[in-house]
C-alpha cells in the first residue's frame, strides 16, 4: 500500500505534493485502501469530462456522481470525502500547472 502512496506522490507536485506528504502517513491505514481503489476510477472519470462543455462546478458535480455509482457497482463503499479527495487528485494529475489557491487574508 505503501508503494502506491509513494506513486501518487510523484504523480503530483509543488504544494499539492506537500500537503499529500502530510497526509501520507494519515493514509496508510483504510482510508489508503479506499483511496486506491477509487483513484483509477477518478481518473477515468476526470479524464473523460476535460473536454465536456459544462461549466467547472457542473464537471465536479458529475465526477462526484459519477465515481460515486461507479464505485456501488463495484462494491467499494465509498465516502464523500474520498471521493471529493480522489476528485481533487485526479484534477492534478490532469492538470499539475494548476496554481495553488491562496488562504484568504485576515
């Protein structure tokens, strides 16, 4: 499990990657698992609406259904929160020149 957390890893960089080497060692137990198992399925899934027409929350709102469905029919009982987590993944490795988003200032 260890191998593929280390492989997700290379796949993504700057902060991204510096956020995941924090959670890392959070996601070595199910949660790794769970995530494993849904990442493929992200990425076909983000991958197959780049080029949809529909505007960028309407992309994640199908992705999340979408993955969603597709992880029931494959028997992987999947939470919100990894799926919006294998979502934001998914766009990254898509994407990686996407800059990170700045905290708000106080």
């Amino acid at each position: 499990m260890t191998k593929l957390l280390i492989k997700i890893l290379g796949w993504l960089s700057g902060s991204t990657k510096v956020v995941f080497s924090f959670l890392l060692p959070i996601l070595e137990d199910n949660s790794a698992k769970l995530l494993a198992a849904l990442l493929p399925i992200a990425l076909d899934v983000v991958t197959s609406l780049v080029d949809s027409p529909k505007s960028g929350a309407e992309k994640r709102a199908a992705a999340v259904d979408a993955i969603k469905a597709q992880a029931i029919q494959t028997g992987i009982a999947a939470t919100t929160s990894a799926v919006n987590l294998a979502v934001e993944l998914a766009v990254q490795k898509l994407n990686p020149s996407t800059p990170p988003v700045a905290a708000p200032a106080k």
